[in-house]
C-alpha cells in the first residue's frame, strides 16, 4: 500500500509549466490562460490572478507590478490668448474677420469646427452652408482649406465630401469653443457637434 506522502511542486515560472503541459496533452488540452486558471485553483487560488497577487505579497523578493504613473494635468489655458481668440468674433458667436496671426486663426477654425455636424458626411455646398453661417466675410473656401490642412476636416471622394474629423481640441481652443458657443445660444442655435 502506497502511503499519501505530499510531493512538492515547485516551478519558476507557471507559464512555462503550462505551455509544457499543453504539449502533454496535446489537441485536447483548454486554451493557455484556461489552463493557468485551472491550476491556479488547484493550487487553493481562486484564479492566475489571484495567485499573482497572494505571490506578491506573500514574498517580498518578488517585484510587484508597475505602478503606473499619475495622470498628468492638463496644461493651464492662456486665458490672455483665449480673449484675444474671442475678439475676433461678433456677439452672435461668428468669426467677424480672418485673424493675421496663424495662431489665432488656428484658434478660430477650433470654434468653427465645433459648430459643425460630428460624425455627418457633408458636400462641399454643404459644409460651405454651415461656415457662412459661422463667419461674416464671406470666405467659405479658406476657412474649408485650412481646415483640412489643419486637420479639423477630412476632404473625401476627390473634395466633393467632407467630414469632421473627432478629437479633443488644446485647452485654449476648448475654453474658446465654450466662450463662442455661449454667443451662439443668443442665435438659437443647437450646439451641433460641439466637444
């Protein structure tokens, strides 16, 4: 008679054991990760990852996971660059005139894009509609381009199709899109594609 004597198992690494007892079974072994958790709960676990952290705890030698760093804050709004974005549209939330300094017109085409359909496909008479109705000196074609060149809209099907292209605008553009869509209410109009 054979006496119930416990035999250690010792292994250093359980993905290792698991591919080689895969093998051992060949076609009719379970998925890898099946495996693992099936002796994981042989072991008294409730799963492999429950093992890993009874482990880890357990033994200070082992090196417990990375901790993943804080989320960093966003960096503070220019507020003096958002006012002066902000000047350059009416009361009523449109672009009065085309700023001379690149920077605020790239703050500009953020507003405009907000006020554009998200997610919609428009034709080119289309969304030339929609930025008149945001601008008041009558350039559609300009404000389309830059638009596309700064990567607010996608130009489709050889320019005949347009579509806004969904992102998380910087922080001074979002403090400006909020400022123009305050102004825009005053017009009634929705917030459309907004942030």
């Amino acid at each position: 008679m054979m006496t119930n004597l416990p035999i250690p198992l010792t292994s250093t690494d359980l993905g290792q054991f698991t591919r080689a007892l895969s093998r051992q079974l060949g076609e009719t072994a379970p998925s890898h990760l099946t495996l693992m958790n099936m002796l994981a709960r042989a072991a008294g676990f409730q799963n492999v990852q429950h093992m890993r952290v009874a482990i880890v705890v357990a033994d200070p030698m082992v090196e417990p996971p990375p901790v993943p760093p804080p989320p960093v804050p966003p960096p503070p709004v220019d507020a003096r660059k958002v006012s002066r974005a902000l000047q350059q549209f009416d009361t009523l939330g449109r672009l009065a005139h085309w700023p001379a300094k690149r920077n605020m017109q790239t703050l500009a085409l953020w507003a405009i894009w907000a006020a554009l359909p998200a997610g919609q496909k428009l034709q080119e008479g289309q969304i030339s509609a929609l930025i008149d109705g945001e601008h008041l000196f009558g350039d559609a074609a300009i404000l389309r381009r830059d638009m596309v060149g700064c990567g607010l809209l996608s130009r489709q099907d050889g320019g005949v199709d347009y579509l806004r292209i969904e992102q998380m605008p910087p922080p001074e553009a979002k403090a400006l899109i909020q400022a123009v869509a305050a102004r825009r209410k005053a017009r009634g109009l929705p917030a459309r594609g907004a942030i």
